[in-house]
C-alpha cells in the first residue's frame, strides 16, 4: 500500500511538472516567434509572456527537485543550494499572483469607459509602466521573501525538528513559534492583497461588459481593438478564476499547518502540488483563448512538418 501510494505521489508530481514545462515553454516559444516577426510584443503580451517564464521556473524549483525526491533521489541540493532553490520558488510564486494581479488591473484600466483627465493620462502611460511595474515586483518580492534563504538548509540525518517545513529535497526551519507565525503571517497577507485585488478588478470587468455589452459590439464593429480587448478581458477572467481556485486550496491548507508544530509530509505534500496547479494549467488556458499563441504556434507546426513532406516527395520522384 506504500508504495502505490508513492506511486500514485511520484507520477502525479511528474505529469505537473511535464505539463507545465511544455505549456509554459510552447507560450515562450510562441512569443518569440511573435517578436522575431513583429519585432515587438504588445502590453498584454509582455505580461502574459513573464507570467509563463515565472510560472516555469517555479516548476522547475519546485515540482523537479519534489519529483525527483519522491522517485527515491536523496541528497540533492546542500545548504547553499537549498537557499538558492527555495528563494527563487518563494520568489516566483510571489509573482505569480502579482502578475496575474498586474494583468487583471491592466484589462480593467484598458477596457473601463473614458472618464476624467486622469484615466486618460493613466490610459496613455499604461503600456510605457509595463516593464517598470514589473522589475518593481521582483524587487518587492525579492525583499519580502528575504528570510527564505535564512532558515533553509539540506535535510538532516534523524527526526524533523518543530517549526520545520519538511519538503524532502530541503528543510525550512523556523527555529521557534515566532518566526514561524510571522512568516506565514506576511506571506499570507501580501497573497490576500493581490487577490483581493484581483478579484475587484475582475468584478470590475464582469461588471463592464455586462452593462456595456452593446457599446463593446459597436467598438468591434468600428474598430480591430475592441474584439480583441473583449477576448482578452475573458481570458484574463478564466486565469483569476482558476488562480483563486487553486489558491483557495492552498491557503486552507497553509492556514491548517500554522496551527501545528510538526506537519506532516503528506501535507506538504499536498500543499506543493495544489499550490503549483495554477503554473501547470494556466499557459494551457493561453493557448487556447490567445488567437496570436496559438496562430504562431500552428505556424511553427506546419514549418516542421513542411521539410518531411518535401523529403517524402522527392523520394516518391526516385
């Protein structure tokens, strides 16, 4: 029973990991295809963009190492290593949702009625903010995820102490109740402000093209935008929605391991797996409602298959 149990653990932390790669990476690929011809990508698009590097590192600093653990893998990472791997995972599922946050405020902002002289000002800038708004996410984030390094170190040999999160591959020890509740205290609170966050400017979207459905048809019809801000409003709600989702899981899970000095593996376990579901699922999400990923996508499809069918031609002629 044990080991189907670590069976049924390993192969699910190696389909998440698989999946994830590849969605994030053919967003990536996409991309670049759409900047190596259009030599630039638009606001939406740079965002989506770093939300799949984000989400694709944060698998491959967590899901790998986990997969490779559960598989039977030991003494993978040392102290040094430990550090660097669990503070870029902090990191990167800090921006997740900062950068879901971002892309669900830009939507709301681009779509909202023209209203006074400083939504007007907002609207112009908005695009030159992009890229500032981000560095000031990693630098935010950065700085709030400073302990990470501090109190994670390589598993030792013997019992887990208290206050110890045990993720397999690394130990993060809190030493005493105090940093241990601080820690989740802040972590908690910047994810509860992003995704009130999320969620009111989401509800502000729903809202708009609710009461404005017709104005939004009439946009369409008189210009190539506002079809393609409608799309993009959907997809940006379809993204929050799954977010919360999985990060309603999360947090109930997260919130049952404050209340406890010694969590189990199985757990964290748990809490790993549900707490990475939104970088597996979510560029597969882009694929399908993003009309540009997927035409660049389909394009590269075709040049690939384009020399076989050449080849198998000039064969048929000998």
């Amino acid at each position: 029973m044990l080991d189907l149990c670590v069976t049924i653990k390993g192969v699910s932390f190696l389909l998440q990991t698989g999946l994830g790669f590849l969605g994030n990476t053919l967003v990536l690929l996409a991309y670049t295809q759409v900047v190596y011809s259009e030599y630039r990508l638009q606001p939406v698009d740079i965002i989506l963009c770093h939300l799949a590097f984000v989400d694709l590192l944060l698998l491959l600093t967590r899901c790998v190492p986990q997969t490779m653990t559960v598989f039977g893998l030991r003494d993978l990472l040392n102290d040094p290593g430990c550090k660097v791997v669990i503070y870029t995972y902090r990191i990167t599922r800090a921006l997740s949702v900062c950068i879901t946050c971002m892309l669900s405020v830009f939507q709301a902002v681009t779509i909202a009625p023209a209203g006074g002289p400083c939504l007007s000002r907002l609207k112009a800038r908005l695009p030159k903010l992009i890229v500032p708004t981000i560095a000031g996410l990693w630098l935010f984030n950065m700085a709030v995820c400073f302990a990470a390094p501090l109190f994670s170190i390589a598993p030792r040999n013997g019992t887990v102490p208290a206050f110890t999160l045990n993720l397999g591959f690394c130990h993060v020890d809190f030493r005493d109740r105090l940093f241990y509740k601080i820690n989740g205290v802040v972590v908690s609170t910047r994810d509860f402000v992003f995704v009130g966050l999320m969620l009111w400017s989401s509800g502000y979207i729903l809202l708009l093209l609710h009461r404005h459905s017709r104005q939004v048809r009439s946009i369409r019809r008189s210009s190539q935008g506002g079809g393609a801000e409608t799309r993009a409003a959907k997809t940006v709600i379809t993204l929050v929605v799954l977010y919360v989702v999985f990060f309603g899981i999360d947090n109930i899970i997260w919130i049952y391991m404050l209340t406890v000095d010694k969590v189990s593996p199985v757990v964290a376990d748990m809490k790993i797996f549900f707490s990475s579901c939104y970088a597996c699922l979510s560029p597969f999400f882009i694929i399908s409602s993003n009309k540009k990923v997927k035409s660049k996508l389909v394009c590269v499809a075709a040049d690939q298959e384009q020399p076989s069918v050449d080849t198998q031609d000039s064969n048929d002629k000998m």
